[in-house]
C-alpha cells in the first residue's frame, strides 16, 4: 500500500486538492487584497466590532523613518509588522527599551540604527508576498495570559482556525519555542497543538513534523490545555467569511492577558501542517459542510454544527 493512498484513506488534503477543490471555488480574487493586507484586515476587523491590537503608527516612505523614535517614545513595548508580510517573516517583538537600542521579548537587544535597518527592509518588500513595497506596522504587544506561560517560549501563543464557507471545521494552538524566536510560526520552528473543536481542550503537538507530548525547552504537556471562552472563539472565527467575502481561511486569534481574545490576522492560503497537529484530515471534515451546508442558516447554527460533528 502506498504512502499517498495512505494519506487518501485517512481523509489528508493535499496542497493542490486545497487550492483547486476548495480555495479556488469559493475565494475570488477581488478579495485577496484584504487579508494579504494587515491594515485593511484589521481596518475590517474594527467596523465589525471585532478586537485587534491597538495602532500605534504606519510607516509608509523611507524618510518618515528618522521619526520612527519620537512615534514609539512613549511606548516600553510594541510590535512591528510587515502589512503584506507573510508566514511571520519581519514580524520584530519589542519587550522594553535601555541605553544600548530596543530589548526582544528574547531578551537580546537590537541597536536603534539596526531597528531602522528592519524598518526601511520591510518598506523595501523584504518580507512582503511577492517582494512589493510595503508599510511598516507599529501596534500593541499582545500579552500572554497566564494559561499559557508554562508552554510559551518567550512569546505568545496564538489560534489558528480554519473556516469552510463560515463553519471552523479544524483548530490549532501555535506555539513559541527558543527557535522560533518567540514566534509562534510552525516552519520557523514554533510547536502545533492540535484543539477538540466541541471542547476546546488540546490533544498533543507536533514539531518539525514529530509528535511530541512536551514542549521542547519548557518540558511542560502540551495536552489537557482547555482554551477559555472556546464556544465564543469559533463565533468570532466563523464571522469572518462574512467580514472578508472569502469561503476558505484561516482566522488567527490570541488572548491576551487584560483584553482577552483579538483577532491577528487572516489568511487566504492556510497551511496544511494542521492536520497532523490534530492527527486528522481536513477533507472529511469539508465534504460534511458541503453535505450540511444548505441547512446552516446563521453562525449559531455553523459554531454548534462544528461543536458536535467535529469533536
């Protein structure tokens, strides 16, 4: 028996099965634009009543970067982010200021002329989809609720959820280790937990394509982490096919530590590493909206369908 006949009998979707089976249908491209961008997205986010971390400041030309300092001067902590980046590329996490530049949340201090460097890589499109001119995002540090600080790595975890026509049909805990920088990305080195969608409590991870128990650098369980306010997460996630007008997506939300769940940002081409996280495939779980579909009327309907078909 084959290893791809394998992967079919267990219900994995392939890259190309996405993109021509399930992407391509339902995202139109006139679409793309407000999720490949972070300020249009979180600017959508807002009019919907929808959280996001607080704007701080765009940088858009090169020479409003000699000002970046006096824009950050009353601000310990910030981020900084691509508006068109991608897989967490550019992304820089500032967790307090002293004489020598600006403290990472991994402790190593950048120079102030080596953050104005970054700034005036992600204006150029260093970190961009497809290498465009881009605008550099200072917003809020999220914080990271207590839950999670024993399986976080200097940084904060976040959700992914993947939304089919408005139902969340897979979830995922990403989470940050002393590879990934803080970050929470799984091809930078981050950890994938996979999530119960009726309970919302986590079942095992998985790293570098391993299945592990523990977290690499803190030794704690990855299992048995029951996510807070799961049923209002899902609600929040399955808006966004309305919010965005796009079918397939993957919504990534964070809870912070004072003002609970925010949205980070949205994606048009989520990965496929999430079903191995949760140890399932995606495509039986697509085909039983598709099947159900016509008798989901409204986002209550789509979040408890989801609750109990997908446990």
């Amino acid at each position: 028996m084959g290893f791809n006949f394998r992967l079919k009998q267990q219900g994995i979707l392939g890259i190309n099965a996405r993109n021509l089976d399930y992407i391509f249908p339902v995202n139109r491209r006139k679409f793309y634009p407000l999720v490949d961008n972070k300020l249009l997205t979180k600017e959508l986010a807002t009019r919907a009543g929808v959280a996001s971390p607080a704007l701080y400041g765009v940088i858009e030309w090169q020479e409003q970067i000699r000002h970046f300092e006096e824009m950050v001067e009353q601000r310990e902590e910030f981020v900084i982010k691509p508006a068109q980046g991608s897989g967490g590329g550019g992304i820089l996490v500032i967790g307090g200021k002293n004489e020598k530049g600006y403290v990472k949340s991994s402790g190593a201090v950048l120079s102030r002329s080596a953050v104005r460097y970054h700034l005036s890589n992600v204006l150029n499109g260093l970190f961009s989809l497809g290498g465009v001119a881009d605008k550099a995002i200072i917003e809020y540090r999220v914080h990271i609720a207590p839950l999670f600080r024993e399986i976080a790595y200097q940084g904060v975890p976040d959700i992914r959820l993947i939304i089919y026509r408005g139902v969340p049909v897979m979830a995922m805990l990403r989470v940050p280790t002393k590879e990934s920088d803080g970050k929470a990305n799984l091809h930078a080195g981050g950890i994938g937990v996979g999530i119960s969608m009726k309970t919302g409590v986590t079942i095992g991870g998985i790293w570098r394509g391993k299945f592990i128990d523990t977290h690499n650098d803190t030794g704690a369980r990855l299992d048995g982490i029951a996510i807070p306010g799961w049923k209002k997460m899902l609600e929040i996630g399955a808006r966004f096919e309305e919010i965005i007008g796009l079918g397939y997506i993957g919504v990534d939300l964070v809870i912070d530590d004072e003002l609970g769940p925010m949205l980070l940002e949205v994606n048009a081409r989520p990965g496929l590493a999430i079903q191995v996280a949760n140890r399932a495939g995606l495509k039986p779980r697509l085909e039983k909206v598709e099947a159900h579909l016509p008798g989901l009327k409204d986002i209550d309907a789509k979040v408890a369908f989801s609750m109990e078909c997908f446990a």
